[in-house]
C-alpha cells in the first residue's frame, strides 16, 4: 500500500480516538508555541492561512488566538479527521486534498502551516509536497513545517489506542530546509526541540519565506 493510501486509511480509523487524546494543543512544549509565535508574527494579522494537513483542525485555536482576523482554511486527505474539524471549527473552512495536488490556485495562501503533516511523505516526494505548497503561497509569504526530527522510518502497531499499522517517515531539519530552498523559500530559522519523556524523538522544526 502506497504511503497516501495508508495515511488515509490510519486518520479515517483513529479520528474519534484522536479527537479525544489530542483535543488541544495542550501537548505541545512551550518552544513548539514560541515559533508559532513568531511564523504569525512574520504574517498580517488578516492573512489567508492554510492549515496543510489539519487533521481534526485542533491547532485552529492556535493560531486564531495569534492571527485574530485571519482567514482560515485547512485541508488534509482524511474524511474522518475533516468530519471532526468541521464540526469543531464551523467558522473555518475544510477541504479534502493531498498535499502534493492542492485544489488551489496559485498564490492564494499568505502563509502554510504544516504542522506534523509531511510526517507521512517520504523524503524522496518531499520536493514534490513543497513545490505545490509554494505554488499556493503569494510571494513573500511564510511557512512553518513541524515534524519528528531524525532519519529512516518510525513503525508502530498501534495508535491512538488502536490496533492499526503506523509507518511515519523523520526528517532532519537540514534535509527540509535544503529542499524548501530548491523550491523558492528561504531560510529564516530551524530549530531542534530535544525529545521530552514521552516522546520517542526529537522535534524539528524549520520557518521559511517565499521568495
Ligand atoms: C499527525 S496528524 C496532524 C494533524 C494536525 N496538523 C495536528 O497537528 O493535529 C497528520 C495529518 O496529516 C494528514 N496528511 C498526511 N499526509 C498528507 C498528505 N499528503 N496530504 C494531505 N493530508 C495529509 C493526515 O491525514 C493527518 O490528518
């Protein structure tokens, strides 16, 4: 089963588990916060947002509490995870898509938030995944990728308390950057968060502009 088929598949199965485990943000470490801080800050405050790979759409508040005004747009490739996110977010909207063939227009996004989204892309098709993302983001416009920092694959029999094959690839920081700045981003910061007890890897994350 190809890597798509299988990401689907596993967010349509563990939604209504997911929802309940990870309703917030509340998981996330006070660094994790802080460069969402600062990528809002980089963006105006009425800014057209896509949250790429929203899932239940839980860091909505996020980044609505940081970019009152925003406009809000998620897409993401489960229907069980958009279910739940419309559902919480009415005010937002949701659309089913992969992220390598966006149903977008070119430059309609001031900025992309992908935020544990491409951990199901494997390293090979991440330039593919952000050629499109630069394609629907207006010049200037910035990105944030967040993402289990490291090398190879990650396989679990189980997730989010059900039995179901999870197979999520890691990515270095620099492997990111390099190949975001193949497609027309610069670098403005990357940031290696070290695992907390809990947690099976270190965290990455990398902010970048278009250019
Ligand atoms: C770990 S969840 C993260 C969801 C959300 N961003 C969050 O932080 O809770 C990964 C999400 O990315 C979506 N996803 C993974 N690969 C994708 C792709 N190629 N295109 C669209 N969505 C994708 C999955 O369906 C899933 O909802």
């Amino acid at each position: 089963m190809d890597d798509l088929t299988a990401a689907r598949q596993l967010y349509d199965t563990v939604a209504d588990s997911y929802v309940r485990r990870l309703p917030d943000a509340s998981f996330e470490a006070g660094e994790d916060l802080a460069i969402i801080g600062r990528f809002a800050a980089l963006i105006p405050s009425d800014a057209r947002v896509l949250d790429a790979g929203c899932g239940t759409g839980r860091m909505q508040p996020v980044l609505r509490s940081l970019l009152p005004a925003h406009r809000a747009v998620g897409v993401d490739l489960s229907d069980e995870m958009l279910r739940h996110a419309r559902l919480a977010y009415p005010q937002a909207r949701f659309d089913r898509g992969e992220l390598a063939a966006l149903p977008y227009p070119d430059a309609s996004f001031d900025a992309v938030f992908a935020w544990y989204s491409i951990i199901h892309t494997a390293p090979a098709d991440l330039a593919e995944v952000f050629a499109e993302l630069r394609r629907v983001l207006a010049d200037g416009g910035a990105a944030l990728f967040g993402f289990q920092h490291g090398s190879g694959e990650r396989r679990r029999s189980e997730a989010y308390g059900h039995a179901v094959e999870l197979r999520a690839h890691l990515h270095s920081v620099d492997d990111v950057s390099s190949e975001l700045e193949r497609v027309g981003f610069v670098s403005i910061e990357s940031v290696v968060r070290p695992a907390r007890p809990g947690e099976a890897q270190d965290q990455g994350f990398v902010l970048v502009r278009a250019v």
